[in-house]
C-alpha cells in the first residue's frame, strides 16, 4: 500500500507542478472551507473537472506553505486500494510519514462512493479532530444520503462543466470590446461543445459516448442493480431530443414499452448521476407536484453528441438553465395567464428568445410576475422596455447584467 501512496502523492519527493486551467471561484470556496472543520463532499458529473480541481488545491496548499508531506491524496477506485478501509489507508501514511495520531495533515480522498460504509469511516475521522478531510463523489444524491451519519460534520461543493469564462481562457480566445461581435459566435460554438473539459480538448464525439457509457454500467447499473442497460440508453436517449420540454413519465414508458414507475426509478437514477436535472412549476405544493418537471441535461455537449437534431434555441435554453444552477439553486418555470416562463428565481425571471429581434408583445406577460428583475436573453438584441432587459447570451453566460 505505501508504494501506490507514494505514486498518488508525488509532492512528498519533488517539486509539484500544477496543471490545467485555475478554476478560481471553486479554488476559492476550497480555501474558505478548508479552514473549517467539515468534511468537504465535492460532487459532480463524473469527467467534470473534479480531481484537477482537488490536485490544483494541493498545490494552492503547498504554495501557501503546508509541508507537502502532510497531505495526502489517494482514490477509492484504485484496484489496490479497494478493499482497504479508509482508516487502514491513513494509518498506512501515519506509519509512512511518522506521524503520530495527534498530528495533523489533510487528506483528499477520490471516489469516496466507491467505498462501502465510508459515512461511517469519515464520522471516526471527523471526531477524532486532527484530519481535515475532502472527498469526491459522482453521485450526489448518493453521497447527501449517506451524509445523513454526518449531519452537522459536513459540506457541499458541486462542480459545474466550464463555465464560458472557462471555455474562453481553454480556448485562448480574446475579444476586445470594439469586436464584441464576434462574441455571439463564440457562444453559439460554446452552446454546441459544453464544458466538459477533455472534451473540449479533443473534439471527440467517441469521449462523450465512452463517459455516458461509464456513467451507465458504473454509476447506475452496476450500484442499483439495473440488468437492461439498453432501457437506460433509450431513456437517455429521448431525454436529450427533449431538453427544456416537460417529462411525461407515462408516455416516454409507453414509448420504450416499459412501466412508467421504471421509468420515474431509472430518471432519479439520472439526476442523482448529475446527468440530468429538473424543474418544478413555480406555484403552490399541491400544482407544483401534479404539474409536469421540465429536464435539462447537465452538459449542452451531451445533447449534441446524442442528439445532433436539436435545434440551436432548445440548446441554448439549456446552457441558460446550467448557467443559471452555478448561480443559485433553486430554478423553477412559471405560468402567466397560459404563458409559459422558462425560469423563475426567488426574486427574478429569466426568459429565452434567442433571436436578434424581439418585440416587446412577445414577453409582457413577465411584467406581471411580483419580481425585481426581469431579463429576456436574445442572440445579440439589447435594450430595456418598462421593466424587461433583453440581454445578449454571451453577455448573460458571462454575468455582465450584474
């Protein structure tokens, strides 16, 4: 076990380079939490960026001067390490560094989820309180669930796709104000690839298929025991050809010819992959729970990959819901005499009409709605009408309207 420690950990023998693009706010987060005493559970779709975030807050520590010898990375999945005990893993490297009990080190654990039992584990860590503890996971609803041992003992980070800041500085692009643009066709190219960044490195279609294939066997069928894959990829399938539509569980179960509460068991099984995530209708409990949830996929570049046919509006209402969930949490869509809202905040509307002309008579309903902001994005039309903004999408992706 100490050699494949010393091989996860090279810091402890030589200088550590960091690589890849600095995602700041998330950095930022770590640091402020890092200071705390909670377990940091870092979630995420599975391919989000989340391992390079952790190595990229290693080196933050060892550049702002922890010794690299007191931190400690390894990952769950690790054929050698899978049926260690996390304990067993971190008296390995007390014994390995000549630590005593009372020493204090962090330790980021990769693929947490992958360990049977972990909650259990880390509440011993937490309590015995010389442990500062980050560990990733892909399934989120998964790891809040089993959180429940922790209540009190832990918090959350959830990784995004980039950002398109982010897709921006991968890319190398920069646009000065005079060529402002060239901008709407940076977002459009964005819309179509998503921020998943490997992807975004290759260009290879076959990358998306191989990580959904992943996600399938590993995150779903193998852990919930689902034996017909091939229902799963025909549920994701008609999924991604109706992003920002409402889900209608019984005919998409008539359609591949399965029960609806299958295919209710196997959508729950998406979300809590972070594949997918839904809206409610914005209203009281009893409509919100009988009105149809409208779905939207986590990555734009998925729905591309698996359904090229989508057109560029559904796409583009898509990144403007995933931009929206780095934001704030709660998204639902709303009604307005007959009309349909797409998305409604706590105390804001935001509405998709991704063209370059837009009148006036088409959102007016949104004035109607008892919010402080009203913002309507377009292809490249700004403005202000009454209480309306019309605010271009690479604009609104890049949070200039603040």
């Amino acid at each position: 076990m100490e050699q494949v420690l010393s091989i996860f950990n090279p810091w402890w023998e030589e200088p550590y380079k960091v690589e890849g693009i600095e995602r700041k706010r998330y950095l930022d987060l770590f640091d402020g939490k890092a200071k705390t005493k909670d377990i940091v559970f870092v979630t995420g779709l599975r391919r989000v960026g989340k391992t390079t975030l952790v190595r990229q807050q290693i080196g933050r520590l060892i550049a702002g001067g922890a010794s690299p010898k007191r931190i400690l990375y390894f990952s769950m999945d690790h054929p050698s390490l899978v049926r260690e005990s996390i304990l067993d893993i971190l008296d390995a490297y007390r014994r390995l560094q000549g630590l005593r009990h009372n020493d204090r080190f962090t330790v980021f654990i990769d693929e947490v989820h992958m360990r049977e039992g972990f909650e259990r584990e880390l509440k011993t860590v937490y309590d015995l309180g010389q442990v500062k503890v980050f560990a990733t996971g892909s399934s989120s609803l998964f790891l809040t669930e089993k959180g429940a041992h922790l209540t009190g003992r832990q918090t959350f980070v959830e990784v995004h796709p980039f950002s398109f800041s982010e897709y921006l500085d991968l890319k190398g692009i920069k646009v000065r104000a005079s060529d402002s643009h060239l901008m709407v066709r940076h977002a459009e190219d964005y819309v179509r690839s998503g921020g998943l960044p490997e992807y975004l490195i290759t260009g290879d279609p076959g990358y998306v298929t191989t990580l959904l294939d992943s996600i399938l066997y590993r995150d779903i069928a193998a852990r919930k025991g689902v034996r017909n894959v091939r229902a799963l990829r025909e549920l994701l399938l008609l999924v991604s050809q109706s992003t920002g539509s409402k889900l209608s569980p019984r005919r998409i179960a008539r359609i591949l010819g399965v029960n609806h509460e299958t295919v209710r068991e196997h959508l729950s099984y998406f979300e809590e992959a972070n594949l997918i995530r839904t809206a409610q209708l914005k209203g009281k409990v009893s409509e919100s729970t009988a009105a149809p949830r409208k779905v939207y996929l986590s990555d734009t570049g998925i729905v591309r990959v698996l359904s090229p046919s989508v057109n560029l509006g559904s796409m583009v209402e898509n990144c403007v819901y995933n931009a929206l969930r780095t934001r704030t949490g709660d998204i639902r869509y709303g009604l307005v005499r007959g009309k349909e809202i797409d998305f409604v905040l706590e105390d804001a509307c935001c509405e998709v009409k991704y063209s370059d002309r837009v009148h006036p008579e088409e959102v007016s309903h949104l004035e109607e709605l008892d919010v402080t902001r009203r913002v309507v994005v377009t292809r490249n039309h700004s403005g202000k009408v009454g209480g309306i903004e019309f605010v271009p999408l690479w604009r609104f992706l890049r949070d200039e309207t603040s």
